[in-house]
C-alpha cells in the first residue's frame, strides 16, 4: 500500500530532522505534550513525507487516527489523479487504511482525550506498519552548521535541545568521500546514506583538518538526557571546508592559555570584536579598513577566527564589546557553551550591538545583574543627583549626553569553589568620537558611582573587575579618573568638544585608585589611520592581583597585511588577556 520511504528520501529536505528509512522498523511517533498547553503536537514519517500534527488536547483520539487514515486515502486519490492526467494506468481505488494506537498490549479507546491516550510507549499502527510513540523525549529544536568551514578552525553548531542535556548528546562527524563539487541538491547524494561518508571524529566541536579541504562534513546528533534518547538528525554543511588563512596574530598567545587558570586564580579576557553592523558600512571598506580584504571582512569568515581565538585563550570571564546581537545568539553563545562558558548580553538602545559577558559555569554562577544605560541612570538615580546638577548647568552638554545610548553591563558572580565569594564583574564601551572626551569623563563617572552601589547593597566586599572599550588613551580624563581617583577642574577633556560645551569642574571617583591590569600597551587598536590605547582591565589591587599578562602579538604580527582588521585578525581591536589572583 505505501511506498518504500527509501525511494521518497530524495525528496525530502536536506536538512530533515528525523530518520524516516523504513516505516517498518518501528520509527518513532515523537509527541510533544506540557500540562497547561492547549495543544500537543504529533511527528512521524508517512508515505515518505514528515508529517508535523497539532492537536487539541482534550480533543477525542478518534479524530486523530481518522484524519490520519483520511490523509492516506486523500494522497493515494492524488496519485491515481497524476497518473490520470499523465494517460498512465490508474491504480487500484484507494481503500481504507486502518489506524489504531495500542498501550501496554491494550487498543486505546476512541474516546480517550489525546491529553491521555499518546503516552510514551505506546504504538501506533497504521496498517501494517508500527511506529513507536516517543512523548517528550528529547529532541533538537534548533540544530544548524555553520555556512563557514575553514581548516583549522573549530566547527561549533547551533543546537538546542528540548526535554535534554546538551552534555548528554551524542555527536557523530563525517567527511564526503568525493570532493563537493557543488551544493548537495546538485551532487544528487542523500546525505542520510552513510556509504558515501567516512567517520573522522566525535564530541560537539569538530576541527577539520588541512585533508578536508574541498569535502564538506556531515553531523549525525542524538539528543539525550541522561540515558533517554530522542531522533537523531543529520546535518550536512551547505559548502565544503575552506582553506584557513594560515597563522593568525593569536597563535603565539595561545601557547600561553593552554591550560585553564588554577583556583584561586581567574582568567580574563576583554575584547571589542568589531560588529558586523560596522564592518559591513561603505565608510568601513573604502575608508577605515581599505586594506583589508573584502572576505575577510564578512561575519562569517570572522566569526570562524572569534570562536578559534576565544576558545583558545581557556578564559574564565570574557567581557566582550560591539557583538551584534544574531552573533550572539548563533555564533557566539553555541561556541562558547560548548567550551563550558555561559554568557548574558545586553544590547544598546536604539542600536542592532552590545555587550556580551561569558563565565566559565564549572568555576561560576550568576548571582545578578544590575545593567544600566548610563544617560538614563543619570537623571533618574539619586545617586547621581549632584553629578546631574553640574553637568546641567551647561545645557549643551547635557543634552548631547542625554543623546548617548551607552549602556554598562553588570554582572555579580559566585565563586563555586567557595560559596558565599563574590567578584562584581563590569562591562561598557564609552562614547567614540575623538572630541567627546567630556562625555566619557561624566560616563566614567556616572559608572563607577553605579558600581559602587551595587557593591555595596549585592556584594559587600567583592572586588571589583571592570573591563572594556574606554575610547580612552592612558592621557585622557577617564584614565586619570581610574587611576589617580580625581580628575582637576582644569583638565582639558572638559573642553574637549568646543567652548560651547566646556563644563569644568573637579571629578572624583566612586572608588580608589584602580590599576590597569594589563599596564599600558602602545596600543590596543591599531586602524590605517589611528593606532592607541583604548582598553582596559581595571582592577582593585587591594583584592586582586596580577599572576600573568598574555602579551600582545608583535608589531610584527599586527603590521603583516598593514593593519587590523585582516585576514589573520578578527577585528580592529586587540584582546586583552590577563590571569587574576583572587585570594580567598
């Protein structure tokens, strides 16, 4: 009565989810059911197409099997119509098939609720052919590869997972015995048979070798949780793997971070890498970056650098500037989860980026968060009444202020290792534009005042870790504010942006000097047309202090293709890289 779903295979879609070889093997029937929702949803393999059914809950079991049989006599009525009008022989008429779904040995009633007849272990027959009922078993809701592959560099796919444990998964990897000519519609191969795919590795991430250009790879999951199982799906990337850009300007600093830091200690790291929203302007390729080529400029190509570098550098916080929202959540998050990273975002008002803060969950957890936009905490929290009052006094400034979306990300962390030990973990990118320094300095200060209290009311005690794109040279008010805890009234930041918007008066810091934990580099962007001191990692050398400093690559390394970005460095911006003695 049906057709052998091997011959329907091709049909389906690439990317199809479930295994759908032989009906009569008992496939699964998969059946999402939650108490509270008023559907339940209804997957299987029939006649060679995956069938997707959303039912009522309370709806009676009689009307689900008969719109199934119904299904079946309406695409056999389909097909003797095609061959009708084709002037081939019909068939046979299409007969009624029986469908029924039998519980511990038992038919279930007609008028059973769906709610409670599709239990797990139950069978479906549907004529001759037997599904097994899966209901709430684990199952991947997302599961992509990304459209990038180089040689080297580590393939992370997007997976999440309902009712399971993504460490409990099961991952599988293979490479294409025949170089990929083109995409794999037009190669005519399935990618569900295995005969034309050697096994080249387990585990979630996969680093294809200098052998695999040319071939693209193929992933076969099975979702789990704890010993369930689910479907596996098989994913096949949509091109073959590249060929990497050969060294890159983090390689030599790897060698440094092969190992993870030793508690008590903490690696961090802090790093602007560069948003696809900018890299992608005609300013950015005609004027800020000319030099670099333009592949190496597009997200994807970038991203396969990011993920390489970052998890290379076994950090355990990473405080990260300017990451577009989607690499976020497709890119960045599935990468760094895979390497034992959590990570929180927070995106800028009015803007497509933000700030990204990851901790390594073995060693952290997340106790709280206490973001602001830094305009808005201004004129609102009384804590900065008098901070308000002076820069209100000249109305131009003020209100270029009050235009600013910069937002700071606070995150209070949980030592695991012992309860009750916290660290304040802050995050911000300042106002850019070369003559806002008065902005940055009222920034600066509306920052460290914020950070002060949430110390003081979330984590007494806790040290403080303050990382970020400061758009600030070791001259400018900002790093005297930090480092020296006042800033004069004569300092020339205040009159940075003209005569019309100078608001002199004396700045003091909400905490005590601060050390810049990675000193003063030459440089931490370094652009065709610029090249300085832009971020930090400040600290309270009070509570912390320095083990180790990852050094920069050489001017060398940076200058090999002119400047940054290029096609062995990801962004315009250096990471800062340095090891943390947190004593308890």
């Amino acid at each position: 009565m049906f057709k052998l779903l091997s011959a329907a295979l091709p049909l389906l879609p690439r990317r199809l989810l479930v295994s759908c070889r032989s009906l009569c093997r008992m496939e699964p029937a998969v059946v999402r059911c939650l108490p509270g929702e008023p559907k339940l949803t209804i997957s299987f393999c029939l006649d060679g197409s995956h069938k997707h059914m959303l039912r009522d809950q309370g709806e009676q079991l009689g009307k689900v099997l008969a719109r199934i049989s119904n299904g079946i006599a309406k695409g056999q009525g389909k097909a003797k119509k095609s061959k009708k009008n084709k002037g081939q022989e019909p068939g046979e008429s299409p007969e009624h098939v029986v469908v029924k779904l039998f519980y511990d040995g038992q038919e279930v009633a007609e008028t059973e609720l769906n709610s409670a007849a599709w239990q797990h272990g139950a069978v479906l027959q549907v004529g001759g052919c037997k599904y097994a009922v899966q209901r709430n078993a684990p199952t991947f809701t997302t599961a992509e590869l990304p459209a990038s592959l180089l040689a080297g560099f580590p393939v992370c796919p997007h997976l999440e997972v309902e009712f399971g444990n993504l460490q409990d998964c099961e991952f599988t990897w293979y490479k294409e015995n025949a170089p990929c000519t083109s995409s794999p519609e037009a190669a005519g191969e399935v990618p569900g048979d295995d005969s034309s795919w050697t096994e080249v590795g387990y585990g979630r991430v996969h680093v294809p070798s200098n052998q695999d250009i040319g071939y693209r790879l193929k992933l076969r999951c099975t979702p789990k949780d704890g010993e369930r199982s689910g479907v596996a799906k098989e994913l096949v990337s949509v091109g073959a793997v590249e060929a990497g850009p050969g060294m890159c300007t983090f390689d030599n600093r790897h060698a440094y971070t092969v190992k993870e830091a030793e508690w008590p200690a903490v690696r961090v790291v802090s790093y602007n890498i560069l948003a696809d929203v900018y890299a992608q302007t005609e300013l950015s390729k005609t004027v800020l970056y000319p030099y670099c080529a333009p592949y190496a400029l597009q997200l994807d190509y970038r991203q396969n650098l990011i993920k390489k570098e970052l998890a290379g550098y076994n950090a355990d916080i990473v405080c990260l500037q300017e990451v577009d929202k989607g690499v976020f959540v497709d890119s960045l998050t599935p990468a760094l989860d895979a390497f034992g990273l959590d990570g929180v975002f927070r995106i800028k008002e009015k803007q497509h980026e933000g700030l990204a803060t990851f901790y390594r969950r073995s060693k952290f957890q997340l106790l709280s968060r206490h973001d602001i936009v830094l305009n808005k905490a201004l004129t609102s929290d009384p804590i900065h009444s008098t901070l308000l009052e002076r820069v209100s006094a000249n109305g131009a400034l003020k209100d270029k202020i009050l235009q600013r979306s910069t937002t700071l990300q606070v995150s209070v962390l949980e030592d695991l290792n012992k309860p009750g030990r916290k660290v304040c973990v802050a995050n911000t990118h300042l106002y850019w534009h070369p003559k806002g320094g008065n902005i940055r300095l009222i920034q600066m200060g509306v920052a460290l005042q914020h950070l002060r209290h949430v110390i003081s009311e979330e984590a007494p005690g806790a040290p403080l870790v303050f990382c970020g794109d400061f758009n600030s040279t070791p001259n400018s008010g900002v790093f005297q504010l930090v480092q020296e805890a006042v800033v004069p009234l004569q300092h020339a930041d205040w009159a940075s942006s003209g005569p019309e918007e100078t608001c002199s008066m004396e700045l003091l810091s909400a905490f005590p000097p601060l050390l810049s934990a990675c000193s003063q580099p030459a440089y931490t962007n370094y652009v065709g047309g610029f090249h300085g001191c832009l971020d930090y990692i400040f600290i309270q050398p009070d509570s912390m202090q320095v083990e180790q400093v990852i050094p920069l690559p050489s001017h060398q390394e940076v200058t090999t293709y002119e400047a940054l970005p290029s096609v062995a460095h990801p962004s315009d911006h250096i990471a800062l890289i340095c090891d943390l003695r947190w004593d308890p």
